[in-house]
C-alpha cells in the first residue's frame, strides 16, 4: 500500500470544475427528490436564500450530461471489488479513522455554514449552494456513531469529539453531497487483497454505513459506504 498527500493528489484532478459538478443547469431527479422531501413548501423561499433559482430553464446539456449518474444501476460498493487497486481518501473524526473511495469525492473544501431545513433529520445539517448545485451536508459523526458529535452548533463546531472543518463533497446518481468531517490525513492506494468486505458487527460504531476495512499496518480502517449514506438521505 502506498500514501501520498491529498495536496499531491487534488492538485491533479480539477474536481471543482463547472464539467465536473454540471454547475447550472437543470434540476436532477434526485436533486427535486431531495427538495421534495426537506423543503417542502418552503422551497422557493430556501433556494432563493442559498441563491439559487427555484425555476431552471434551459441548461439542456448539463442535465443530459448528469443523466448517466442518476441511471448507476450498479453500487460503488459491488463495483469497488471488482478492482485490483483501490484510491482511498483517509479522514480523521476524533481519533478515529476512515477512509472514502476517490471515485465518489469530487472535492474537498473548508467548511461552510448551511442553510437548516426544518423538516430534516438531525444528521442533515442543512443545504448549501456549491457550484449553482443542490448540496445537503452531512453530520458523518452521527451517522457513524462516533462519540462526541462536534458539529452540532451553526458554525458546525464544539462537543468533546473536536470540530468539522472541512467537507467532503461526494457526487452519486445525480445528487451533490458533502459529508462533514474534521480534517483529512493521507491519500491511499490500496490492492483489493489488503481490505476486507466481510465487516462485522464487532467494529464499534454503526457498520449500516460502512462497506469495508482498509488494513493499513496494524491498523483497520473503515470504508465509508457512500451510496449507503445517499440512501439514507433520500428515502428518510
């Protein structure tokens, strides 16, 4: 297994890119299925506060060009298997440690204050406008069960387990999400034989949200499943 820095790596890849996000644009149908469902009637209202505009037109492109990902008929779970080696970003929630794949992150950003929904689940925080998109933030601590949630406040700090100050922004099946964390360590490479997909229940925290363990020296890392979270997001 191999590591390199995160500068090292996103410097190379230009996920915050306008193509990368479709900026602008059409709504998705899992963008209108997640406002549906958290704004309610107070939709307009929301999007014009996060500055976007409750009625797209056009953007024909962008809309067709993001159609592919709400079509993903497999998960990255099943697809992430199937390769000999795996990237991984590692990040850091407390003292523990877990790791995402890069195939779902585009980005990763300081963070940023959200817009709350009041008919979200506690582990919504609220929404943000990344790019002219739809972006829901994600409180990962809760989700995870990881003790001391530090982003229970507005400005996404406090609590004993530290603080979330940066957001991994993950783009899946045509929804844009960014999951709170508190800092991001390293950058892994991994060969499928040093992770193990038969997690079990012994790990600690929640393991609903995690697909894997990265074994990196003496040390297990839980892979965050991210279409599981997206899941999640949805049909709550």
């Amino acid at each position: 297994m191999t590591q390199r820095s995160p500068e090292e790596y996103f410097r190379q890849h230009d996920f915050g890119s306008e193509a990368a996000t479709g900026g602008g644009g059409e709504f998705t149908a899992a963008e209108r299925a997640f406002m549906q469902k958290y704004l309610g009637v107070e939709e307009g209202d929301i999007l014009r506060r996060i500055g976007i505009d409750p009625v797209r037109s056009g953007g024909a492109g962008a809309a067709a060009g993001l159609a592919g990902l709400e079509d993903e008929a497999e998960s990255l779970d099943a697809r992430l298997r199937n390769e000999p080696v795996l990237q991984m970003v590692g990040f850091f929630l407390g003292a523990q440690e877990f790791a995402v794949p890069t195939e779902a992150v585009q980005e990763v950003i300081k963070f940023s204050v959200p817009t709350r929904l009041p008919a979200a689940p506690s582990f919504v925080a609220g929404i943000v406008n990344l790019r002219g998109r739809v972006t829901p933030l994600v409180r990962l601590r809760e989700l995870l069960g990881v003790s001391g949630e530090g982003a229970g406040s507005d400005a996404g700090a406090g609590g004993a387990g530290g603080e979330d100050k940066f957001i991994i922004v993950c783009r899946r099946r045509g929804l844009q999400m960014g999951m709170m964390i508190e800092r991001v360590h390293t950058m892994y490479r991994v060969p499928q034989q040093d992770i193990d997909w038969a997690i079990e229940s012994h790990l600690g925290i929640s393991v609903d949200f995690v697909s894997g363990l990265l074994k990196a020296d003496e040390r297990l890392i839980s892979i965050v499943s991210v279409d599981k979270i997206l899941d999640c997001v949805l049909k709550r």
